[in-house]
C-alpha cells in the first residue's frame, strides 16, 4: 500500500465514531511520522472553556496509532495497550496540533512519543505529552 492508500483510509477511519464527531483531521502523514489537528468547539470543552482531557488524550492516542500504522507492513494495523499522558498547561487555541513520531516499531510492539499543541496565530504552546505503546494486530483479527 503506497503512503498515500494509507493515508487516504487512514482518514476514512478518522471520518468516523468519536474522531470525526470531534472533527479530527490530518494535517502531516509520513512514515513514522503523523500530525493530526483539531479545531475546538464548544462542544469539546470543560467547564473552564478548556479543551476537555479526553479530547486531547483522544487525539494523541490516534495520531500514535496513525503512526505506527504508517510503519507497519500491509494488512496491519494497531491498537492501544498501553498510554501515559502529562497535562502541562491548558488544552486551548484555535487548532490543538498532536505531532506522534515513532520511537520504537518492532513487529508486534510499537512506543510512540506524542506532543501535543495549542495553536493560536503564530504561537504554539505545549499542553501535553504522550508516551504509547500499541500493538500491531492483523485488519479484521
């Protein structure tokens, strides 16, 4: 599957369910490498007017699994086993950016870094990190 099959079915699944409710799109896709983005709404905050965790902890989580599919042979895919996140300021702007890069792709086990952006004009805040580890599993297993 060339990069761009993968990133064209990779936002077909982002289309759906609580990604694409949440209106996740994909702004960067390479191997090893994905951004994801989001424009708040109102109905994705909390009662401060932040971004809600789940949201931004969401977001994370499916930039990881975006690139660690991105890494991983054809008729794969991945799912979430294991995920650490640090909430470092307030989830807010008008995109939240989360940039994953893979840090280790074995065959069955990946470890994935995610930062995680508020965007407002020029100036770009981190708000969290992430730390997952995913593990790969065969489409339709």
């Amino acid at each position: 599957m060339t990069n761009q099959n993968l990133q064209d079915l990779f936002q077909k699944i982002t289309d759906k369910g609580f990604t694409g409710a949440s209106g996740f799109k994909i702004r960067d896709f390479e191997e090893g490498k994905v951004t994801l983005e989001v424009a708040p709404k109102e109905e994705l905050t909390q009662f401060l007017g932040y971004v809600h965790a789940g949201v931004v902890t969401g977001l994370a989580d499916h930039a990881a699994g975006a690139a660690y599919a991105s890494v991983l042979a054809g008729g794969r895919s991945c799912m979430t086993i294991e995920l650490k996140i640090n909430f470092l300021k307030p989830a807010q702007g008008e995109t939240l950016a989360a940039e994953a890069t893979v840090v280790s792709a074995g065959g069955t086990i990946g470890v994935i870094q995610v930062n995680v952006y508020g965007e407002s004009g020029d100036e770009r805040t981190l708000c969290a990190t992430a730390l997952v580890t995913l593990r790969a599993v065969n489409i339709g297993a």
